[in-house]
C-alpha cells in the first residue's frame, strides 16, 4: 500500500529553528512543510517589503534551508512546502535558490506560488462589485481604504499540486490556506480527484492537525508534565490513499501523541466542527475518528467533506493607531496594591499635562489578573506591573511611554525592574476579515 509521510517542522514564523533539521533527519520523511503565516505575520511583512523591496518574507525559512542543504543531500527525495514566502514569494525563492546551488544542488527545482497578494488589484475588484465587506461587522471596505497595509486571499493546494507536477523540489508559496500545505502532497501522490470530498476532508484534518508544530505533540497539553517537551518531536502524519492516516512523531523524541494531544489541536481555532472551511473543501471533523494504535501513534479515519464554497477568505490588515505597553517589577507588603496605585498615579500625571489616552489598562500580573475570574485575587508579595495605552495620535503614546521612570524615585517604596528603558511606541495594525469570489483570484506557479 502506498503511503506519504508528510512532517510540519513549524508551526509559526518563530518557531524552534532546530525542529525542520531534527524532523527531516529523523522522520524518514517524503515531504517536509514549514508554516510561517499568521494574519499579524502578513503585515508585518508588508511594511517590510515597503522598505525594501527584496524583503516580505520569513527569513527564519533561510537559516533552516541552510541547516538542511546537507540532508537534502542525503535524501534526494524530499521535498519541501512552505509558506515563507509571504508577501514576496519571488525574493524568497531568489535566496533560497543561491543556497541550494552554493551547497551544489542546482538540479533542484524551486517552483513559486503567488496571486494571493490582491492590494495591487484593489481598484479593480472593488469596480468588478467586490465589497470585501467586514465579515464580523458588514463594515465596508470605505471607511479603512487610507490605511490598508495589506490584502490577501487564502489560496487552496491546486497551485502547490500542479508545481509538484511540474518537477519542483521546494515550493515556495504567500498566503495559503495552512492545511493545503498538507493537503496539496496528498492529492499529488495519490491523484485524489477534485470533488473526491471525503478524501480532501481526510487530507486538510492531516494538515490541520499538524500545522501547528508542536501543539499536536504534547505542547499545551493538559498533562505535559508526563512527557519531555525540551526535546518534543515535531508532528507527522503517515498517510494512505484512502485518506486514512497515522499521527506520529520521530521516535525517541520528547512529547506524546494520544488521544489528548490529538483532540485538542483537532478544535483548535475551530468555529463550527461539522463545517470547518477550507478553499478546498468543507471538512467535517464531528466525524473523525481516534484511535490509539502503538506507542505516540494515533490513527485517524472516517473524515467527511463537502464541496467547497464559492469563496476565499480574505485577510485585510490596516492602521490603527499606536500602542505602547510597559512593566515595571513591584515588591514587598500591598504589591498589587500599589501597583494598581502606580497606574493612578501615570494617568493623573498625564491628565496634568493634558493628555488623555483614548484607550488604557492596568494589569498586576502574579495577582490574578492574568485569568480574571478564574483565580482569586490575592496581594501577592510581588507582582508584574504592566500599563498600556493605544490612541490615534502618535504623540499621545510616546507621552505616556516617559511616565515610567518616574515612578523609581518619585513612586511608593519597592518598585523595581527598570531596565528596559522607557516603552517603544508601535504601530497598531487591526484585521478585517472579509470574502471575494473566487473566480476572481488567479493562483499562478512560476518555476525558478
């Protein structure tokens, strides 16, 4: 019987930068993904990319490409997926192609997937009727246009599928969905049909369940203390034509793979189970079954999908603002006490000078304001003190920031942890979810 393992070595643009060389030398793996993508990481890389032009992209995925050139001597057969690219896909790949060929692997194909980028198309789609109305709120698109940062669709594996079919090695992508990482090897090794739903179903629960890294392996686990997490093994999944797979990790490695680990990243971030949408399928994970079969392997079946809808997601990022946020460490009797009165005395000194943040919060972290609710309050005997502030005007914040020093010299007795100087002023991006027909996006693949 056929099979492809498929491993995820990150799970987040800052990730354990040994986890992709641990997981590709010890998976035994045929396909290494590496997820850098969040909507937070897209503007950020926008900004970038607005500074220099060769930038956009995770450049955590070239260190651990350099980390890798020698297995991928090794193993000649594996290949990797990633969505590093960011929002420049093509500078992405011009790095990577000169690490591979100084580790003497020109014959190594690097294919490009890009068109999720739709802010240089924005004029046009908004005359062709397309909204982008704010999903949560039916906010148009009007009131942000003269702050957007940045504008992408969540492709699906259809562009990955066909670079593969084209002979690449690595394949380098911007925004695609995350579990069509996993899925996009699948359909390619087992020639999974379009509309063969169940088995696109069973293929994005695989990359779901493992596009988080680590979280699938043990981290975060309600028992982790039962396990090693310093040295946790990255997740990978073996699977079958049918759709049927195995969760596993490298064997030796730190962490688990139960039951537990598995059912808790399957509801991660997860709105309606019977109806998890995807851009290639709508999964519904009510009917997914766990079944423990050896040591940290646990087998899953019984995945049930639906068409897709007409549709992408849409992720917007625009200005905000500004924030800062600063800590200051206070001790000894009445901690949280004085911390909160610490607060009292920023904000009084600010109305002083006649500045009023539009927004603010006051944490004593170690008295339970971390879980409001959950824990009692408690005046420990030291607490993390931690104010921020966000408003529109510049200014305002970058006043605020100055009013923490003070406080070593002119505040209550036992303030400490004054070492980080005053907070920096940062610009605050907000999201926008919102939808656009999908007839309107062109995934294209470009082979370098």
């Amino acid at each position: 019987m056929k099979r492809v393992r498929i491993g995820n070595g990150c799970g987040f643009w800052g990730d354990n930068l040994d986890a992709p060389r641990e997981l590709a030398e010890h998976g035994r793996l045929d396909y290494l993904t590496l997820e850098y993508l969040a909507e937070l990481t897209m503007s950020i890389l926008a900004l970038q990319k607005q500074r220099h032009p060769d930038a956009g992209y995770a450049s955590d995925f070239l260190d651990v490409l350099q980390q890798l050139a020698p297995i991928l001597q090794r193993q000649p057969h594996l290949k990797i997926i990633t969505n590093a690219g960011g929002m420049n896909p093509h500078g992405c790949a011009v790095r990577a192609r000169a690490i591979l060929d100084q580790a003497g692997m020109q014959s190594r194909r690097i294919a490009i997937v890009h068109g999720d980028d739709l802010l240089p198309r924005l004029d046009e789609l908004l005359a062709q009727g397309h909204a982008f109305a704010n999903l949560d709120t039916g906010e148009s698109l009007s009131s942000i246009r003269d702050r957007l940062v940045s504008i992408n669709a969540y492709l699906g594996c259809q562009p990955i599928v066909t670079a593969l079919q084209q002979g690449a090695d690595v394949v380098i992508t911007g925004r695609v969905a995350d579990a069509s990482l996993t899925l996009g090897p699948a359909v390619y090794e087992f020639g999974w049909r379009w509309n063969d739903w169940d088995r696109l179903a069973a293929g994005t629960v695989a990359g779901h369940l493992i596009e988080c890294g680590a979280q699938a392996t043990g981290g975060l686990w309600c028992n982790w203390q039962e396990t090693d997490l310093a040295l946790v093994g990255y997740p990978i999944a073996d699977i079958e034509d049918s759709g049927a797979f195995i969760l596993t990790k490298p064997s030796g490695s730190g962490g688990a793979v139960n039951r537990e680990t598995v059912a808790e990243q399957l509801l991660y971030e997860v709105g309606d189970p019977a109806a998890y949408l995807t851009p290639d399928v709508v999964a519904d994970f009510t009917s997914v079954q766990f079944t423990e079969c050896g040591r940290d392997e646990v087998r899953i079946t019984g995945a049930r999908g639906k068409p897709a809808t007409d549709s992408y997601k849409v992720s917007i990022a625009y200005r905000d603002g500004w924030t800062a946020s600063g800590t200051l460490v206070i001790a000894g009797p009445g901690a949280a006490s004085k911390a909160r009165r610490c607060g009292e005395i920023i904000f009084a000194r600010l109305r002083r000078a006649g500045v009023e943040p539009q927004h603010r919060n006051i944490e004593c972290l170690g008295a339970g304001d971390s879980v409001p609710g959950v824990l009692p309050a408690v005046d420990a005997p030291e607490v993390v003190f931690r104010v921020t502030v966000r408003d529109a005007n510049r200014a305002v914040v970058e006043r605020f920031s100055k009013e923490f020093a003070p406080l070593v010299t002119s505040g209550p007795p036992g303030v400490t942890g004054y070492t980080t100087g005053r907070p920096p002023t940062r610009e605050v991006f907000a999201y926008w979810p919102a939808l656009v027909d999908r007839n309107a996006v062109a995934a294209q693949v470009q082979i370098l």
